[in-house]
C-alpha cells in the first residue's frame, strides 16, 4: 500500500517528537542514559530502543507486545551493517516501534542475556547464529525465535511473519516459548558420574592424541577457516610438552605462532591482533581488535618465548603492549575492550594499502620495493583491489633475492614501518569502545605479569600493579562484591563469574610476583563470594549469574572453553591454584570434584580443544603440582628467578618471615635464604639456588625444558 504525501509529512512529524528539544538528531531512545558504545551508537535510531531491563519487560506485559532483543558490541562489523540498513530507516522502525518493545543490549555488558538468546538461535533456527543476534521473545522474556544479520528485506518480512502469528496464533506461540525455554533450562549443565575419574598421564595422552589430530601442522590452528586465535589451547599445548617432551605437541605451538605472527591478523605497523582470520592462513583477518585477545595471546608468546627464546615472540609482546598502551590503556590504569573493524563505514581501511600510496610515503623507490615484497604489497591489491599486509616467512630469501644483510634488510623494514606508521596516524580511526570490563582487565594484567615473568622488565610489573589497583578501587565494592564494568568515572553492573575467576587468578599472580599477601587475601576474598553466590550445591559447579542478579529465564552454567575459558574451568583452576597456596581442602576438592564430572567430556570427544582450560586442570592433576617456598632475606632474588623460568606445575609463596601461611611456617633459618621444594606440603631438603631448585622438580621424571 502506497503512502500518500500528507500522511508521510503527518508521520515525520510524530517522529520529530520523539526529539529532545534543542538537540541536532532527530531521534532519540531510551539509550542515551546509557554508558555502553553501542548502546550508545543506537541512541538516536528511530526505532524506540529500550536497555535490557524490568522496566521493558513490564511495558511490554502492560502493552501485550512481543520482545525483539537485538544484541550485539561496539566492534561488530555486521551489527553497524543492519544498523545502516534497518534500524535507521524509519519505515522498519515504525514496524518496530508499533508491534514489538525493541530492546537492545551489549553482548559484552549482559553476556548473561546474550547466552540465553544465543542458546534460543541454536536451538530454534535452521541458520548460524552470530552477532547482530536478533531474537523474538513473549512479554516475559521467554523465547520464540532467534536469527542473527538480515538484510532489510528479510527483516521487514520476518517482522510482519511475528505480527501475523501474534495477532493469529497466540496460544502456538505462548506453547512453543515454554517447550524452547526448558530446552534452554537443561542445555550447558554438568552431568553427574557414576564414579570417580582417575587421573592419569595414560589417559591425558589419548587425549592429545585427539588434540593434535585437529591441527593444521603446515599453517597453524585448526584446520579449516575461519582461524581463531583460541590461545588457551596452545598453552596447554605448552604446558604438555614441558611434561612430557612431546615434541608434537610443542611444534603445534611454534606453527601456531609463527604464521600468526607474519600473518595479516597481526598489526606490522602499530602491533597487536586481529580477532581472527577469515582464511585457513591467518592472512585476511576480521579487522576488529579485542581486548581479550591481546591479553591471551601476550601470556602465550611470553610462555613462548620463556621454552624456545625465539627472537620474534619477544618482538610480538613488546609491539603488543606498546599497542595496549598507546591505544587501549585509561589515564586511572583500566584498559578499554576494542577497537572497531571499522573506519569511515568500510571494514579494514584504516589497516589496508595501495602500493601507490606506499611508494609515495617511503619515497625511496629500493626502500618500497623491499617492503611490499617482504609484505606481499601488490600493485593490484592482494585483498579486495588493496593490500593487507603480511609478512614473507623466508627473512633469509628475503635478504638474499635483494643483495642486502639480514642486518640491513632489518633496519630498512624497521625504518619502512615507523614512515607507515606515522602516516596511518593521520587516517580517521576505528571506533573505541571505551568501557572497561572487570574479566578482561584481569586477563590483561595477567598478560602483563607473564610479559614481567619471561623479560624482566619493571615497567611491565608496575603496570600490572596499576591495574590490580584499579580493580580494587573501582570494581571492588563492600564484601568482596565486584563490579562488571567501568565507563565515565562509575563502575556499574553486578559482575559475572568470569569477573570473578580471572580476578581471582590474576591477583594470585600479583601475589607470586611481589609476595605481597594483600593480593593472596583478596583472592580468597573473591573465591568466598563466589562459593557463596555463585556455587550450586547440588553439582558443585558455578552459576553464571550470582543469586543477586534478577532471575533470566535460565540461569545458566557456562563450560565449555571457547576463545576465553569457561568461567567454571577458570575458577576451578583458580581455586586449585589457591587451595595449593593456602592448603585449603574445600577450595582443592571442589576444583577436583569439578574436574571429575567434566572430564568423561572430553577424554570421549574428538574435539577436546573445547575444553582446553580443563585439560590443562587435569594436567595439574595427573602430574606432579609442585609448592615453592622461598624464604628469608634475599628472596627476592630468588624469586625473581623462578619467575623467569616456565614451570606451569608451580606454585611460588614466601618473604622475608613466614608470614600468616600455613606452608611457610618452621621453613625461617636465620639469616639464611632457603628454597623448598613441596608437594602437598609434604618438602624435600631445603636448597639455596635455583638450579638445585629445578633439579628436584626434574628429578621427579617430569622433564623442565
């Protein structure tokens, strides 16, 4: 039906209503009041958003009104695609707006909301599902079906398919929402066994067996595209290859990293990663950079580099965190979550080249050809008619077709980079999502502790301490209660369990990097809170949501590892790492009861990469787990040492007295700075060097590399 001149006029007009006064947009929602970025981006949609809350869900009971939940985050590429296309135009708001309370929510604020709607996608659509995800739900929140990016076509007739049933089919709807809910209540929780699992080296090596069966050894990951970086596989990779000496499982490592590293998902100009490869060769990568995944992956090149020394994975760090602090670093010593994929509307410009532009900025003709043939740089574009840049694997090759020392070809790439860097500073850039989240602030310090750990570096460390700081003063609230996120000078959002777990590791870290015993009681702060909100006492596994959070229609488990840990293997992990420093029974036998009902999962699977953080557990289990306790005067030299070395099966603890800790007590000598080695706290002869030290780990049958 065709609309007439006037009624067109007539509606414009009730749109402009919706104003502020004296505002420059014509539209704005309910989401101005908020602090996300991308809520924020959507503020001024026609559509009549709504943040994830009670107050929508009571508007749309009193309204009788389906719920369209749209979820997405600031870096989303196809989110700002389906913005452009559908939420901006004002024919599919008005259809919006007149049969359903829209809803928006940040998937990375609420990722408790997004894994019900994810879960509903998976289970009521034919379709993937991804982000934008778009889901339909009854006024109570309970779902009818979910989808993700659709171009405006689609979406206006599956917007009228949801009026029709809700104006005709009512009770169909209302009968499937509650079949789809119980599904979604019984997806993602533990299964009870029947028996106790032993843990063995035996069965862990069948285990890899299936592990390295899914890794491409000629490019790194897994095989197939895309390629995630999923770093928590690899550093149980490493962790298994200083146990055994499987040299398989190591070379899964160094593949991984190396094509990673010369591949177009890291940033050879300004550092860091991309969040993943769109081919099967790391070289075109999804353009949107993650917090979370620099974090990750600057501990595995820094454990990298602690086993092989291999020049570039220190390169790699270093270049990574002169990124995270350049770019993603607050003045208060928080980082923020992502940078956009996108600049000026178009994916991947603000990373992409010319040659032409290349030959102009170098404007030494010897210098460009060496540069785009050491980074593929065509004249026709390797990507899209433009140029991603990415390394050739061969320096030697390199060097060698173009007469020049490796030496020289070095300075000469290095003078080539800082030119193209200094002139992509100049380029409108992506977006930043500026809000500042609790777990990957904690993954980052983390990061930083391992980069401290493997080179030694004080700044590294005072970093780290910054952030614990911020996290203590901004995120901490009264009785050990954390806060989620952190925009605009308030912390908002009860957190989640990953919040807890990867603060609760991280403050370990800190502990074992200063012996400060304020960051040991902080932890076992955060792990009591969570025992006592988050725990089901029937299982014995975590909640997402802690029980202070307003009900969902589920509340859910999360399990399996992804491109982060599952927050239940992470804080099983923590509390087995805690429970060793403390010589806490509840803390180790919750870890090794979590353990029990999730290993039959993945020692059955072909795909045990998907609980990667477990095996790693497991690992912790199967062999020996090792106190270290350094105690007296000069300590921290010796510390310091142990540090520097990679010993996954460690725990480090001490001072200059024995302080409050079960483990440290009668081990004082007067005067003297001794090392015991312990397991259970059961210790062999106390020692002086951190050779001697080793050699006791060693002599124990497992290997340190």
């Amino acid at each position: 039906m065709k609309t007439s001149p006037l009624l067109s006029a007539c509606l414009l007009f009730l749109w402009a209503c919706n104003a502020q006064p004296g505002s420059e947009h014509p539209y704005t929602n309910a989401l101005i009041n908020e602090s996300s970025p991308y809520l924020l981006q959507h503020a001024h949609n026609p559509v009549d958003w709504h943040p994830w809350g009670e107050a929508a869900l009571k508007k749309a009971q009193e309204e009788d009104k389906l719920l369209l939940i749209s979820i997405g985050y600031a870096a989303c590429h196809w989110c700002h695609v389906m913005e452009e296309e559908s939420f901006e135009d004002t024919t599919i708001a008005r259809i919006m707006n007149e049969n359903f309370i829209p809803i928006k929510v940040d998937r990375e604020e609420r990722p408790d909301v997004d894994d019900v709607y994810m879960t509903a996608c998976q289970m009521a659509s034919e379709g993937g599902c991804g982000w934008p995800l778009n889901a339909f739900a009854m006024p109570d929140g309970r779902p009818v079906w979910a989808g993700t990016y659709y171009p405006k076509g689609q979406w206006r007739d599956i917007l009228n398919y949801f009026i029709g049933l809700h104006e005709k089919d009512w009770e169909k709807l209302d009968a499937y929402a509650d079949r789809l809910t119980e599904g979604i209540q019984l997806t993602g929780l533990p299964r009870p066994v029947d028996r106790e699992e032993l843990f063995t080296a035996e069965q862990l090596a069948q285990v890899m067996e299936n592990y390295l069966s899914t890794i491409d050894f000629q490019k790194g990951g897994r095989m197939g595209a895309p390629k995630f970086p999923t770093p928590n596989n690899y550093e149980f990779l490493l962790q298994y290859f200083h146990l055994t000496g499987n040299e398989k499982a190591l070379q899964a490592v160094t593949v991984t990293l190396d094509n990673m590293a010369n591949g177009g998902i890291y940033d050879h100009l300004g550092g860091g990663f991309a969040r993943y490869s769109t081919d099967a060769e790391w070289k075109v990568p999804h353009f949107e950079k993650m917090l979370y995944d620099n974090a990750q992956l600057v501990s595995l090149y820094s454990e990298a580099w602690q086993v092989t020394k291999k020049e570039r994975y220190q390169e790699v760090v270093f270049q990574t965190l002169e990124f995270i602090e350049r770019e993603m670093t607050s003045p208060e010593g928080g980082f923020y979550s992502s940078l956009d994929a996108d600049s000026e509307g178009e994916e991947g410009k603000f990373y992409t080249w010319q040659k032409t532009e290349i030959d102009s900025i170098l404007a030494d003709e010897r210098l460009s050809t060496v540069f785009c043939d050491f980074y593929q740089v065509k004249k026709a574009g390797n990507w899209e008619r433009t140029n991603v840049l990415y390394r050739r694997e061969n320096v030697e090759k390199t060097s060698a077709e173009h007469n020049l020392p490796q030496n020289e070809l070095t300075q000469m790439i290095a003078q080539a980079r800082q030119k193209l860097f200094d002139a992509r500073t100049q380029r409108v850039r992506p977006g930043l999502d500026d809000k500042m989240l609790t777990c990957w602030n904690a993954l980052m310090l983390q990061g930083y502790l391992d980069a401290y750990r493997a080179f030694e570096k004080p700044a590294f460390l005072a970093k780290a301490l910054k952030n614990g700081g911020f996290l203590v003063e901004k995120m901490l609230k009264d009785g050990n209660r954390l806060d989620r996120n952190y925009k605009d000078g308030r912390s908002s959002i009860n957190a989640f369990l990953d919040d807890y777990a990867f603060t609760l590791h991280a403050f370990l870290s800190l502990y074992e990097a200063t012996f400060d015993e304020q960051w040991l009681q902080r932890a076992e702060g955060l792990a009591q809170f969570a025992l006592a909100h988050f725990q089901d006492q029937e299982s014995g596994f975590f909640f997402y949501p802690s029980d202070l959070d307003p009900p969902l229609i589920a509340r859910k488990m999360d399990l399996e590892d992804n491109v982060i840990p599952a927050s239940n293997s992470a804080m099983a992990r923590a509390l087995h790492r805690l429970g060793t420093v403390l010589y806490n029974k509840e803390y180790l036998e919750t870890a090794t009861h979590m353990l029990q009902s999730m290993a039959p999962r993945f020692t059955a699977t072909a795909q045990p990469h998907f609980f990667s953080n477990w095996c790693a557990l497991y690992a912790d289990q199967a062999f020996p787990y090792y106190e270290i306790a350094i105690v007296g005067p000069d300590y921290q030299k010796l510390r310091d040492e142990l540090l520097g070395r990679y010993l996954p099966n460690t725990v480090l603890l001490g001072g200059a007295g024995e302080g409050g800790m079960e483990l440290l007590k009668g081990k004082l000598q007067e005067g003297e700075t001794f090392i015991y080695v312990c397991k259970q706290n059961v210790c062999k002869l106390p020692v002086q060097e951190v050779e001697a030290a080793v050699s006791l780990i060693r002599d124990s049958g497992f290997g340190i590399r």
